[in-house]
C-alpha cells in the first residue's frame, strides 16, 4: 500500500464536471419575452436573473438567438439527460409564448453562419490548452470523434462551391485548433479563455466549442464521454506510459476537412509521428487507448460505459466496412439514409428540394421536426443511459451537486422579487442584500455554508413579508 507521500496526483481521478451549452437561432418577440423576461417561464420552473430552478440558465445571447446552458453535472448520464431536458423546456416556454417560431438544433445555416453547441469540462490546471501540444491532442479526437457522433447535413463544400452531404455540420468551418475566440473569425475548435467557474487553483475549464449537436443519446454519451477520457489520458498519462503524439494528428484542421465529406470514411491523414492512417483507424487506435485506461484508472461507471461502446462502434464499422451499424446511433448516418432515398426521383429540382427539406427541419423540436419523432420513437435512437425518460425529472428539478444548492435558492428568493431586497444568481454566487455566499466547489457545499444559506434566504423572505404588509 502507498504511503499518502507517496501517492501523486496523477493516481487520483479527476471528478470531472460536464456541461453544454446550446444556441437556438430565434428572433420571435414574444418566445423572446416568454424565456428571458418571464419571472415564472413554467409551472414550477422559477427563474432569477435568468437562471432557472432547474440549475439550469436560460438566456437572449448576442445577436439572435436563445441559449440554454446545462446545470454543472457529474456524470455522463445526467448531463445527457440535462441536455434533452433543456429541448423540453425550450417547447414548453414556446408554447406558453404563443409563439410560432421554429426552434431547431442545426448549427449552420446556408450562408455559413453558425451557433453554438459548446461542451464544457473541469480539469487540472495543468492541462493547459494554451500549450500546443495539449490543444492538438483534444482537437485531433474532436475532428475524428464525427466519425461516430456527428450531426450531418447538406452544405456547400469551401473546395468547389458545390452542395454536397457533410458528415459534420461544423468541422469544415474550423481555422485553428485554440484561440480566445468563440463566435468571431477565425473559428478554433477550442476557447480558451479563462474561466473555470469553480475554484481556479483546483481546476481548469476546457471549452470545446467546435463540436456537433446530435438528437441521438448515444451520440451524445459518446461525445461527451470520450472527450472526458481523452481528458484522462493526459491526466493519468503517468500510469498510461504513452507518447500521445503518437495518438495526434499533425493537421486536425485539414483533417476536420477532408473528413467532413468522406463519408466512405477512406481518406488517410497524418499523425505526428510521420505515419498515415485513415480517421477510423486513428480514432479506433485511441478508443483502445481509452479501454487502457478504464482499466488502470478508477472512473465513473458511465465512462467505462462509454468506452466500451466508443471502441466496439468503431471496431463493428472497420469489420464491417459500412456505417450501416451506426443507423441507430449517429445522427449523420441515419440522415443520410434518409436523404438516399430521395435518389430514386428522376427530377433534380425535385430532388433537390426534397433533400434540402429534409435537411432543414431535421433539427425541428416541434411536434412535426424529425428530431421529436425521432425522440418518440423509442426503437430508433440507442438510449444506453435511459436519458429520455430521466430528461422528465430534470425538466424541473436539478441533477445533484451544485446546481440542486443553485436550484433550491432559485425557488426561494424567486419570493423576493416584489421586495426591495437586492439578489443575484449566478454559477459561483448567491448575493442577498449585502450578504454574499460562495459556490466555488462544483460537487456541493459544506453543511455550515448550508445552513448559513438557508438562514440568510430565510431572513430575507420574513423581512420583505413583514415590509409587505
């Protein structure tokens, strides 16, 4: 057995937090109102300066469109369940509004304009995306991760001009692999800014903004499961004893383009190393690595989960030599097929129309869209964590940690807003009156701070009682 001395850093896993941040392209005044303005946008889901008793924040970002931001979660299964939760809160807030605005998932439009569906996870502070070999490792999953998790769609090639199937709605628009930016040119598929939201000597935030949204729950485990190993593998690369450029891509940009259209998956790419290897053969290599890991390391059961199903996809698609396997997972392929069938018109301007239609309201969250049948249809979509249903609770309730203390203050100062008394919400703060309570730690927080907290709501609910009277 180790002596505490003995033990470093790199023999504890990190408690990983997730959370994801969705852009819903919208210029309707009155679902506007309804989300951002509305003191009580549902029965039971109070909202304080824009965040919601769910955990959850829901907002009007810059230039047209809604946001809607996870609760902090730790665990692949909750944040996977927050997500579809947040879709249900978006059609419920439309339907109260009156609203005829179409909300949809689809990232790009057709003039290249894009939206955001960014993840988040905490880190150590050592792994700094800052540094290049760092950004380079993440970006070269990112890209390669499409394979199995990208969303699709039908967009103009920046090779010819020409409309043609992509396998990801997001990867050709990338310019580099890190920068600060997160909207503006050039386009990185990491932000890194600094901003953990958490205790800033504990942990680190990595913001991948380059990714795919997807209506699949498996997909979406696997999005945000992999990235977290990936994550272990530098954490622990110690017990690993792997050189990881040995596992990166020496162009992930120029691979994120060539990958975009192949969806024969045949194009090879260069590593690091001077070997080449097509992208399933590179991300099946770290999906391996990542079975390593979740032997040697003690992570959560959901991601031991997702390796499994990481690895045995990519491995059933290379024996196979189709993506037939993936109908019932990634989004892209069970869009394509759906687009294929549309072969069989003779007429080009029919067929065209009918494949851009497709395309377009694929992403609908209303009772017509695809993604809600899609959602319904229980045999369609693997849901290997049961997110649809438990996406239920979290419509109203917050997944456990920090967000639940956030959550259960919403409820309470939501009383307050008719009084004089000053507050404020936010991921790291609860502000009332002068008093000021701290949420640097993202799994909870102590029972005195607790209690502390319920003491100052407490008092501040009886005084704006008595003044009201």
């Amino acid at each position: 057995m180790k002596m505490m001395s003995e033990v470093s850093r790199e023999d504890i896993p990190v408690e990983r937090v997730y959370g994801i941040e969705s852009e819903y392209p919208v210029d309707d005044k009155l679902l506007i109102r309804a989300a951002t303005y509305s003191y009580q946008p549902l029965p039971g889901l109070y909202s304080v300066n824009t965040f919601l008793s769910n955990g959850a924040r829901l907002y009007y970002d810059m230039g047209t469109h809604l946001e809607y931001s996870t609760p902090e979660c730790l665990d692949i299964k909750d944040v996977v369940a927050a997500y579809l939760a947040g879709e249900r809160v978006l059609m419920e807030v439309k339907e109260r509004s009156g609203s005829n605005a179409t909300l949809n998932s689809r990232i790009v439009d057709d003039r290249g304009q894009t939206w955001a569906s960014h993840e988040n996870y905490l880190t150590r502070p050592d792994i700094d995306p800052r540094k290049g070999s760092v950004a380079y490792f993440i970006t070269s999953h990112g890209v390669a991760r499409n394979i199995i998790t990208g969303s699709g769609s039908i967009l103009k090639s920046p090779r010819d001009g020409v409309s043609r199937f992509h396998i990801s709605q997001k990867a050709h628009l990338l310019d580099e692999v890190a920068n600060i930016n997160c909207s503006r040119v050039p386009k990185p598929f990491i932000n890194t800014r600094e901003k953990p939201l958490a205790d800033v000597a504990r942990f680190r935030r990595i913001h991948v903004v380059g990714g795919d949204p997807t209506m699949s729950p498996w997909a979406l485990a696997v999005r945000m499961g992999s990235m977290s190993l990936v994550l272990r593998m530098m954490e622990h690369n110690r017990l690993l004893n792997k050189n990881l450029n040995e596992y990166t891509l020496k162009d992930p940009i120029t691979a994120a383009a060539i990958l975009a259209e192949d969806t024969k998956l045949q194009h090879k790419v260069e590593m690091v190393d001077g070997k080449d290897m097509t992208l399933l053969d590179f991300e099946l290599r770290l999906s391996s690595l990542a079975m390593t890991v979740v032997e040697k390391v003690e992570v959560p059961d959901s991601e031991r989960l997702v390796a499994q199903k990481w690895h045995d996809a990519l491995e059933k698609v290379l024996e196979e030599k189709s993506t037939d396997f993936l109908l019932n997972k990634t989004e892209w392929v069970a869009k394509n097929a759906r687009i294929q069938r549309n072969q069989e018109i003779s007429d080009v301007a029919v067929r065209e129309l009918k494949d851009h239609t497709v395309d377009m309201r694929w992403g609908d969250l209303d009772e017509l869209g695809t993604a809600k049948h899609l959602r319904d249809d229980k045999k369609f979509f693997e849901d290997p964590f049961g997110s649809v249903a438990a996406a239920d609770q979290l419509v109203l309730n917050a997944p456990k940690g920090r967000a639940a203390i956030r959550a259960r203050a919403v409820k309470e100062i939501y009383h307050l807003r008719r009084s004089e008394i000053p507050y404020k919400v936010s991921w790291e703060h609860i502000d009332i009156g002068e008093e000021e309570i701290e949420l640097e730690n993202p799994y909870g927080i102590s029972a005195s701070k607790r209690h502390r907290m319920d003491y100052v709501i407490d008092s501040a609910i009886q005084f704006a009682e008595k003044a009201g009277k």
